[in-house]
C-alpha cells in the first residue's frame, strides 16, 4: 500500500487567537504571519471544518490524524470539537483510524472538556514550564497575572477523567539554568511524557535575538542534564521526546521528528479559514499554497511551490555534509537556519545538538541494542 503523503493535518481553528499572553510567543507582533494583521476574532467555520475532515481523511487513509493548534484551540468552544468527531465518523470508512490531538494552554479545561477528550481519546499536549515560579515567569494573561494555578486545575481534570496527556515545556533564558529543578518537579508531579522546546524568537524590530531566548551553549548545557537524569542508570522511568526519538534514530529506524527528518512536509497546517501553509512556522504570505474551498488539499500539496518547500532541508550548510551528526540531523529545522538572529546562514542551535549528540551517544547506543531491528517491510523516514 501506498503511503500518504501526509502524516497529518495541523489544525489552527483559531488561528493565533489566544486568552493568554505569554511573553516568549512566537505570533506575538510578528509581522510576516497574515492572520496577526486582520483584526477581529478567527474561528474556523462549519464549511470549512467539514471540507478539511471529508478531504483529510480520504488523503491520509488508512490512519488519520488531526493536531489542533492555535493560538489557543479552546476558545473554538467544545461544540465545535463535538463536530469535529461527528464528521469523522461521518466521513469515516470502516477500518479507518482516526487520532486527534490537542495542544493547549490549559487554562480553559474543565470536567465538560475533560469527559469530550476521554470519551473520544483524545491526547492532549499542555503547555507547562516547570513549577511555578518558572512558569508563571513568561506565561502570564493578558493582564500580566501568572496561569499556573489555571494549568494545574486543568490537569486534575484530565487525571480524574483519565485523559492521556503530556507536557510541552518551552526552553528559555529562565528555565534554561534550572533543569534540575524542573526535572525534580515533573517527577513530583508524576508527569511521564516530556517536551522540552527550544525558545529562538528575533526581535521583529531590530531583527536581534530576544533576551528571553535561549542561548545554544545553554540550550546544550540544560539538554545534557536532562538526559544524565532521563537515563537512570540505562532504565529510564519517563519518556523525553527527544531523547526516545534519538534512541531510535541510533537504532537504526531513522529519524522520527519533524526536525531531524530529511524532508519537510510531513504535514501541512491549514488556517481557521482553509488557507494551507507548509509549516507552523512558515505562516507567510510568500508560502500561501492555497485554499481547501477552491483546490483539494491532496492537490495542494502536489504543487511546484509546497515541493520546492519540502526539499529545501537538502540545500543546508555545505559546513554539515562533513559532520558526523548529518545522519542524525539532517540539516535540523529550516526555521533556525532561516531566523538564524545572528544573521548567518547556520543552524542557531547547532552546536548545541553536536554537544547534545556527543553527550547522549554511548548511553543511548548501549539501549539501542534492545530495540528489535526494522522488518524489510517496514517504512523509512
């Protein structure tokens, strides 16, 4: 059987609408993302949603999967995601897998929202830093009040529902000297699957690095700490995205994340108004590559322009194709050699995932032994 094209569909119901405003965002006064110029709300209508689930899953059968974004998805209102899954099994064929992910900030979760995600399955990504001192540093409301308390009022909500959750954990010039700290509390906390997210924002103004990002040697420092506390003496009691990704990838499966896999365009993001865009991060008007409602989004993906995109990681620094690392990498995330704020045409955090990689190898490799070997029917990446 043929592979989709797609793995999935990132879903921006509310495009970068959110209840918060937290200091690090990405979407905040950032001039090259279309939708931060309209003023009024966003929200995906019901057109638009029936079209991107009747064209989703019929391009990414056998196995769908949807990731909601934003901005903040929530604020689309619970009847909304009720639709979502009552067009899927509308559209849906029988035998057809179906997966739905939500990322928020979890601040607007409460039981009726914590019944729909564990009646449906849904795997919720929630947006903490560490405790609260560290959280509340960046993530804050409109008015400038901490949302820790709100976070951890929405996770008791999934725990008592039983909703399958992990943390998304941004990086920053705070947190970033504080890993054990931060280790130490989602430990506590009996949190088991971790996201740790580099922070690398430019000033839209002065095009300079923000001082709440992180710094390479400091992103390296903190990624190496983690894992020294990850490993448990080859017994890891939690699951680190990267880390498992890597251990794969030393395995001898290929890389597994959207950043170190030779290709872009594993997935497309599709705006609350049936825009489609290549990547999250690439939200600009120069890689629009049209529209749901006017072209299929399996034609769409087809296109001149989201090919020249999906190859653009093969045309990296020609300083990596002597690195030892490229296997791994594969040239890393665009985004960061694009954005690089120092103006130079290298991956901004490269010699912190050469520092992370060295540190990381020996171990990983002495688990990697216990991973069976790929079937000759299994998919590459």
């Amino acid at each position: 059987m043929t592979r989709p094209v797609l793995s999935s569909i990132l879903v921006k119901p509310t495009s970068a609408d959110c209840n918060l405003h937290c200091t690090y965002c990405f979407y905040h006064d950032r001039l090259s993302d279309p939708y931060r110029q309209n003023c009024g709300r966003h929200m995906m209508d019901d057109d638009t949603l029936r079209a991107l689930i009747k064209q989703g899953l019929q391009m990414m059968a056998p196995a769908s999967s949807f990731s909601w974004q934003g901005g903040e998805p929530l604020l689309t209102g619970i009847d909304f995601f009720q639709r979502v899954v009552d067009y899927q099994q509308y559209f849906g064929q029988r035998g057809h897998s179906v997966s739905n992910s939500v990322q928020t900030n979890g601040t607007l979760i409460n039981e009726e929202w914590a019944k729909l995600f564990a009646q449906y399955h849904f795997l919720l990504g929630i947006s903490l830093d560490g405790p609260k001192q560290l959280h509340d540093h960046y993530r804050v409301t409109v008015s400038g009040e901490g949302t820790y308390d709100l976070v951890h009022k929405g996770i008791r909500c999934l725990q008592r529902h039983n909703v399958e959750f992990n943390i998304l954990s941004v990086v920053n010039r705070v947190t970033g000297e504080c890993p054990r700290d931060i280790w130490s509390y989602m430990c506590d906390q009996g949190f088991s699957f971790l996201q740790f997210i580099p922070c690398v924002e430019r000033d839209p103004v002065t095009g300079k690095l923000t001082d709440y990002s992180v710094l390479p040697q400091q992103f390296g420092n903190f990624m190496c700490e983690i894992f020294d506390l990850w490993y448990h003496g080859g017994q890891p009691q939690v699951s680190v995205r990267l880390f498992d990704n890597l251990l794969l990838a030393f395995a001898g499966h290929g890389p597994q994340v959207c950043q170190f896999k030779r290709e872009c365009g594993d997935y497309v993001v599709v705006e609350y108004n049936g825009d489609v865009y290549p990547c999250d991060f690439y939200v600009e008007d120069q890689l629009f590559l049209g529209n749901l409602h006017k072209q299929p989004i399996n034609e769409i993906v087809h296109s001149p322009l989201a090919l020249a995109f999906k190859a653009r990681k093969l045309h990296g620094d020609p300083a990596c194709e002597s690195c030892r690392w490229l296997p791994i990498c594969n040239h890393g995330c665009p985004m960061m050699r694009d954005h690089n704020p120092t103006g130079e045409r290298t991956h901004f955090l490269c010699s912190a995932y050469q520092q992370i990689f060295q540190h990381v190898e020996d171990r990983l490799r002495k688990l990697a032994v216990r991973i069976p070997p790929l079937s000759p029917t299994s998919p590459v990446n």
